[in-house]
C-alpha cells in the first residue's frame, strides 16, 4: 500500500509542502520535483517546484517550471503571477510585465500582483509606470511591506529623500528587512540625505556587516566622517 502510495504526485506535493513550511526548501524541492517525474500533467507539483526554486535561487529552472504550470493552468492568475517572478529574478522586465500584467486582468485587486508589476517597471526604468502599480498595491492593503519598500526605493530614485524615509521606517521592523544588507543600505542613504549622519553611519556599517563586499566604499562616509 504503501508503495502505491508513494506512486501519486499529490502525496509527493504534499510531503513537499510540509517541508516547505518548515522552511527546508531542499527536501521540500527534492518532494516538488518527485511530484513532477510522477505526474507530469499535476499543475501544482510545477508550481511549487518552481516557487522553491526561486527560493533557493534557481532562477532559470523555475522559469521553465513556471512556463509549463500556466500551460497545464492558463486560466489561473497564480500562474502568470509566479511567471513574472520568475522573469523578474531572471532580469527579464519587459516579459516580467507582460506576465504581471496578465495576471492582473484576470484578478485586478491583487495587491501582490501590482507590487510586483510595480517592481518590473522600476526595472525597466519605467518611474512613472512604476508608482502607479506601488500606489494601486497600497491602495489595495496599505500596510503591504513590500509594495513600501518598494515605493521607498522608488522615492530614493527620484531625490524625494524625505519621502522615502518615512517609507522605509514602516519597514524597518520587517526580519526581511532586518536582514537585507540592500535595505540597509538605502535606508542609510535616506538618513544621509535628510541631515541624520549618525543613523546613517550605523546602518551603512550594518549593511556591510551583513555582506562584507557589499558597496565599498561606503556611501558618503568617508574615513575622516567617522573619525
């Protein structure tokens, strides 16, 4: 029984799914992929397969898995959603938005989808386009904190200094952000450009801590700054 168990690729997804929320995407990847070799009509191994791919940054794979979950599920806005990501990990804006935007016309009050529609435009260098997706998220689920630190970032683009720190500070608590050397960084920036040298200094020096060979030198703070 046991073995004809182990033969169906919804048991492999599952098994899949509980590694996967326990956060051991390599096991959960290894389940995904079992699930595909049993199944290969099975829409969901695919999609998971290639969402612990992105996770574990295997972004080209998760391209090809992305590709063929909406060909087994064309009609399901997940799918172009996952798609976009998986153009978007591979530097490909202009068919990260495409994806997106197929993925908004068929649920148009995903604030998800508009965030990340918001972050293929900013990508493209597309600021104008972009806001407008950062705005249409917020405005769907204002405290969503990818669409403000996404909005924060395109603050800090346009000098809009002040703009973005307030931003960022709805995000500074976030663990994601805690994390991110990237954040960090900017985070640093605005501080800098709004007259705050000290806040400034502690989080450039906390980027490189979180990534030793991350920007050097440090933005605006030279040697003599710190003496």
């Amino acid at each position: 029984f046991r073995r004809v168990l182990f033969r169906s690729p919804k048991v492999w997804n599952n098994l899949g799914c509980s590694y996967f929320q326990l956060k051991n995407y390599f096991p959960a990847f290894q389940a995904f992929k079992k699930s595909v070799e049993k199944g290969a009509a099975f829409y969901h191994a695919y999609y998971n397969q290639a969402l612990a791919s992105i996770l574990a940054g295997n972004y080209e794979e998760a391209l090809e898995d992305t590709r063929q979950a909406v060909q087994l599920a064309p009609s399901n806005p997940d799918a172009y959603n996952l798609l976009g990501l998986s153009y978007l990990f591979n530097q490909n804006y202009s068919r990260a938005s495409v994806a997106l935007a197929k993925a908004i016309q068929m649920d148009p009050n995903n604030s998800g989808y508009f965030n990340n529609l918001g972050r293929a435009q900013l990508g493209l260098g597309h600021l104008r386009e972009a806001e407008k997706a950062f705005q249409k998220a917020l405005l769907f689920q204002p405290d969503l904190k990818p669409a403000l630190w996404n909005m924060g970032d395109l603050k800090l683009r346009q000098e809009k200094y002040t703009d973005a720190l307030n931003l960022y500070q709805n995000v500074a608590d976030w663990e994601e952000a805690k994390d991110n050397p990237v954040f960090q960084y900017n985070l640093g920036v605005a501080y800098y450009k709004t007259g705050d040298r000290e806040n400034a200094g502690s989080l450039w020096e906390r980027a490189r801590g979180l990534d030793p060979q991350y920007l050097e030198p440090l933005y605006g703070l030279r040697s003599e700054e710190r003496r």
